[in-house]
C-alpha cells in the first residue's frame, strides 16, 4: 500500500534509492507479488528501520499492520492471491487509489507514523507520487 502515496521519502537515502528503483520498475511493468513478511522494498534495511522508525519488521505490531493491510488489498482485489505475480495496470492502481482516498483500505495505516502525510498526498489527488500504471 505504501507505493501508493510513495514521492520519494523515506527512512534513509539507501531505502529511498531502493524504493524508487522498486516503483519505477513496478511502473514499468515489473509484476508484483503480494506476500507476508518483508519485501523487496524492506529486505536489507532492518537495521535503519529499527534504529529510526516505529515500523521495525521484528515487532509484533509492523507484523500486524502488514497482515491487516495485505487483507485489506485481497478483499479489494479478490482476483488476486498470494505470491502470484500480478502487473499493477490502471484499473488496479485506480481500485487501490480510490479505496485508500476514501479510508475503506486504510485500516492498516491506523498507527503509521506516516499516515498523516499520506492522508494529505491522497486528498491531493495522488499528485505527484511516483507510482504510474504499467506500460
């Protein structure tokens, strides 16, 4: 859910420089595969996490908000299942936007720490993220 609202800020220069290489390919039509656990954007910056932020991968309540926000996206895209790779094309991306701007796929942005900044870029439009529909 966090590609959603993603500008280009994030925890250290390294995620943001990962993350943005994620986004750009997942943009370009790299496909994506919903999973528990860590992901490509977090793998390798458990450490920076844990020392600077409140979404630690080892803690119980990032292992929860990541289970509720998983949930949240099969309930509103049931075509898609676990660890099945699936493009993010306009329609999903659209689905996914509209149901973040109107709260109904935020219940897993509860306690983030950015969910104020990204409630502000979702009454905006989306404007300016960095995620686009696949080409």
């Amino acid at each position: 859910m966090c590609i959603l609202t993603y500008r280009g800020y994030g925890y250290t220069p390294a995620f943001v420089a990962n993350m943005s290489e994620i986004v750009a390919a997942i943009s370009n039509g790299r496909p994506v595969e919903l999973s528990e656990g860590p992901d490509d954007i977090c793998n390798g910056f458990t450490e920076a996490c844990r020392a600077i932020s409140d979404h630690d991968c080892s803690l119980e309540s990032t292992r929860t908000m990541d289970r509720v926000a998983l949930l949240s996206v099969l309930e509103l895209l049931p075509e898609l299942a676990l660890n099945e790779p699936v493009t993010l094309d306009a329609v999903r991306i659209a689905a996914l936007r509209a149901a973040f701007a109107d709260g109904s796929l935020r219940a897993a942005c509860a306690d983030c720490s950015w969910r104020d900044f990204c409630t502000e870029i979702a009454a905006d439009g989306f404007s300016g993220v960095r995620l686009s529909p696949a080409r």
